[in-house]
C-alpha cells in the first residue's frame, strides 16, 4: 500500500527517534480514523525503524457490529503486514458509572497486561484532544499534573505508552487519511453529547473556534507550558523521592514521609506513582494515601483503589501495584513423574510457576518425592513448620513475619505438600514438621523455586536468598 503525504511520516520518524528504542512497538488500533492513520504511517517505516511493530484491538463488547470492527481491523493489518491481536472483553454498563471511565479502564488495564518488556505502546492521541484534556482537566479543578495533560511517553507497565501525534493537528491527520484513500471506523458513539469529551467536540469548541480559530494550538501550548514546569517540578522532586524509597524495590518509608510538610508529601507521592507507572490518583484518593494509609497501625492493613491501581503498606513500606487476583481456592496436583531435576509446576493467575532444582545443602528428598502425592495450597492458615535442624515448630504467621511478607501477600504463596505433610514455603523455608518425618530432609536433596514476575511478589523475592 503506497503512501502519499511522507510529511507525517517524517514527523513521525522524528518524533520516535527523539524516544527510547523499544523493543517493539505496540499500536493501540482502535480503527478509527487517527489510529488507522498511525498504523499505516508506521507500516511504511518498518525499514526504516527496523524494530518489530504489532498492533493491538480491544472489543469491548459494548456495540453489537463491534465484532465487525474487529474483522475490518485484522483486514488491513493483514494487508501492511503488521501482526494484530484482538482481545474481547464484553463489558458491561455498571449503574451510577461512567461507561467511557470504565472501558478505558478495562482498555488500559489491557494494553498494560500485553505489553512485552521494554515495549512501547503507541497511541494515536493528536493536538485536538490534548486541548480536551486540559479543559476537562480544568473544569474537574485539576492541578499541574492534571493541567499537564496527556504526556507524550511515559512509563507503562513494563515499558512505555507514547503519543507521537500529540502535537499534530487533527486536520493534518485528516488530510493524509484523504490522499492515502484510507478507510476507518465511525463510531456512532462519537456523536453522543452526553459524553464530556463529545459535548466539548461538538457543542462548545465550535462556538469557541468562531471567537479563537487557533484554540485548538494555543490550548494544546498550555498544556505544554505546564508540562515542562511539572518537569522542573519533578526535577526539584526527584532528591526528595531518592530519599524516601522503602526496604522493598520501588517502595516509600512510611517515617520518612511523615517527616515532610503535606504539600512536599503529596508532591512525592505523585512523582512515586508517575514513576511506577500508574494512573495518578484524584486529590480524594491521594489524601486516603497520606492520612489514612499512611497513619494506620502497623498491624492494620489498609488499601486505596483506583484506576486498576493499589496502594497499600506493610511495616514502614507503602506499596503500589494492580489489582490481586483472588488466591486459588484449590489445591494444584504437581505430577512428578519421572523426571525431578527442572520439572516444573504451573501455577495459575499469573502466580507464576515452581520448579524443582538440586541443592547442596539440606533438601527434599528425591526418593520420597517420587513415592509422594504432591499438591500445592494456597492461603491454609493455623499451619506450623519445623525448619531443618530447628528443635522447635514455628507458626507459619511467625515465619512470615521474620522475612516481612505483608499479610496481605501471604495466602499466595504456595505451600507444598508430599501427602498430607507440609514440606516447603515456596521461597522461604523447608519443613521438618517431626522426628517422625526426618527423612523428608536430606543433604543433596532438592529445593523448590518459586519464579515469578508480577508485581508486588517479584519485589519479596529479587534480592532474597531462600533458605532451603
């Protein structure tokens, strides 16, 4: 598919070079008409980037031709060449909810799950709906940050999102979609003025562009303008941050928060959560931060919820991550058979997997692994372990206290069983539960490895050495 009008194409390649090269790039192709225009411009860089590009479409589920959408999508990637996944998510209005706010939600909840590491997602964001942004901003009493608008990259998931239009006009999109003949979907949804977004589109800026032709540049400057002073905010900041991280990876000490005046407190938990890679929370959400989270006894255990994001903290840690799945409700049959070193156990909801590797030290084992039923349980409360060479039977609750599980991790973390008996704490411990049950333990025996990559679980254990 030839392309005229190379000027976006340029513009495009210039504005992706001045950003981190990703490992891929990831394009967040709705169909309409801006991100068709993004797809097909970046399909005619391919050479030129020589860096995988793949798109990404998200059925909502919420119009009934949606299905058709997804099929006219999968058309022209198949015609540029380019990789496409579709994924359903067949959402719901919920009553007393916004329905743009929740299938954005699901969207970015979405994208954030796919993106490979060190990939950037690319979305097709232009100069007319950063000028939204800013008004809806301004009109919801907004901040900087929020005056700030879209960004154009930012940290995401494991990667980036990146806006690479964000400064070109709509009009410029309009043109080269003309001249290349492209074709695109028209949401009717776009002309619903109960939406803020189309309300601003269709009724208020029109009256505005009679008065100010350039609103939509001039609008979008000032989101600029605050953007680049959030910068040298941030800037100022990042010392602060610096001195504020946690025991854990990516954590804040709750001690030395307190030690700041609210307004440099507030100020570092929004750098913290920009930096993390998360939506960042309205002024309600992030005053339940600081003086309600962060006041809490030490033995409470409270969360903030927002946008597909959770803040919650054990000890002197605040921790910041999405949603937990809910902890297996059933036990995992782990079949052995025949081969011990390296097998390993998939685990579900994205809690990774066990694998079963040799030890010189004190470990399982072998024979009477091979002779065993093996299972996997999640959350059993009431437990005691005995740990190699240990006289005494210790509470799971105390163990996990000594190596700071916060309690709410503690119900995923596997326990495994030979029969009825508890052998190990994934990542922990072994246990010897009796004098009856010492030849569960053995020198050159095995050990089991939980490997996992989601966040919080990967922060307990990067840095931890097991003691099996």
């Amino acid at each position: 598919m030839a392309a005229l009008n190379t000027e976006l194409q340029t513009e495009l390649l210039h504005t992706l070079h001045l950003m981190p090269q990703p490992s891929g790039y990831w394009i967040a192709f709705s169909g309409g008409m801006d991100s068709t225009c993004l797809i097909h411009a970046m399909a005619q860089l391919q050479d030129q980037l020589a860096i995988p590009i793949y798109a990404i479409h998200i059925d909502h589920g919420l119009q009934t031709i949606s299905g058709q959408w997804a099929l006219h999508c999968q058309q022209l990637c198949n015609e540029l060449n380019i990789a496409l996944q579709i994924h359903s998510l067949k959402l719901k209005p919920v009553s007393g909810a916004s329905i743009e706010a929740i299938a954005r939600e699901a969207r970015l909840e979405t994208f954030r799950k796919h993106l490979t590491a060190n990939a950037m997602l690319l979305t097709a964001q232009h100069q007319h709906d950063q000028a939204e942004t800013l008004v809806l901003q301004l009109l919801r009493g907004s901040g900087l940050a929020g005056l700030a608008a879209m960004p154009k990259i930012m940290p995401y998931g494991l990667g980036w999102l990146a806006r690479p239009f964000l400064e070109i006009p709509q009009a410029q999109l309009a043109a080269y979609a003309q001249l290349n003949r492209l074709k695109w979907i028209e949401d009717p949804t776009n002309t619903e003025t109960s939406f803020a977004r189309n309300y601003l589109r269709h009724c208020m800026f029109p009256v505005v562009a009679q008065r100010w032709p350039a609103y939509e540049r001039t609008i979008a400057r000032s989101a600029k303008h605050c953007a680049a002073a959030l910068d040298l905010l941030n800037d100022l900041l990042a010392p602060y941050l610096a001195q504020s991280k946690g025991m854990y990876p990516g954590t804040l000490s709750i001690k030395t928060l307190m030690g700041f005046k609210p307004n440099l407190c507030r100020a570092i938990l929004r750098l913290w959560i920009q930096e993390q890679g998360f939506i960042l929370p309205d002024t309600k959400h992030l005053e339940r931060i600081r003086c309600e989270l962060m006041i809490a006894a030490p033995d409470r255990n409270p969360v903030v919820l927002w946008h597909q994001t959770e803040v919650r903290r054990y000890r002197d840690d605040i921790f910041i991550h999405p949603p937990l799945p809910y902890p297996p409700a059933t036990a995992i049959l782990w079949h052995p058979e025949q081969a011990l070193i390296d097998f390993i156990c998939n685990l579900p909801d994205g809690l990774g997997s066990l694998s079963l590797i040799p030890t010189k030290g004190i470990g399982i084992n072998p024979i009477l692994w091979k002779q065993s039923r093996i299972t996997v349980h999640f959350g059993i409360t009431g437990l005691q372990c005995r740990l190699p060479h240990s006289p005494h039977k210790r509470t799971l609750k105390d163990i996990y206290q000594e190596y700071a599980i916060p309690s709410w991790l503690r119900p995923y973390i596997p326990l495994v069983y030979l029969d009825d008996t508890l052998i190990a704490i994934a990542n922990i411990c072994l246990c010897n539960q009796s004098a009856h049950t010492t030849n569960l333990v053995t020198q050159q025996g095995f050990k089991i490895v939980w490997e996992i990559n989601t966040a919080p679980f990967n922060w307990l254990f990067n840095n931890q050495q097991a003691t099996q």
